[in-house]
C-alpha cells in the first residue's frame, strides 16, 4: 500500500516509449542513489526531486505522465510530455 502522500507515476505511453538510462537521487550536491535498468515506477515523496536520465525508443507527440493514486491527477501531479 502506498502512503497517500507520496506520489506514484505508473507505466504509461511515456514509460513505454524511453528507455531509462539511470535514475540520481541527490541530497544537495550528495550523491544518496543511483538506480539503473527497467523501471516501471516512480514513487517520490511530497517536495522531493529524481532526476530521470532517458534514452527515446520512440516519439510521441502529445504523451502525459501523472500520478495514478486516486484524486492526485485532479489535484495537478501530472505533466506534459514531448518525445522526439
């Protein structure tokens, strides 16, 4: 179960069209993990930052990625994606 005020970005078109290189968290400049290979999850907690390092597999011109658990899409944890 996840907490409910974390939020969670699930396998999606922006997912299936990237292939992710790696994923940093930083503590400040601190290097605290670095996660490699297949990732179908983002979990991320309230006011925290990864940065998600991407390899394009192929385009899509108008995707999204937004949070999945309920009534966090409508309360704004979505964004806009572009791949070319």
């Amino acid at each position: 179960m996840l907490s409910p005020a974390r939020s969670n970005g699930r396998e999606s078109e922006f997912c299936r069209s990237t292939f992710t290189r790696k994923i940093e968290i930083l503590e400040g400049d601190a290097l605290v993990a670095e996660i490699k290979g297949a990732i179908r999850e983002v979990e991320v907690g309230p006011g925290k930052v990864v940065d998600w390092y991407l390899v394009p597999v192929q385009t899509v011109d108008e995707g999204e990625m937004s949070c999945e658990l309920p009534g966090h899409r409508e309360s704004g944890m979505f964004v806009p994606i572009t791949v070319k």
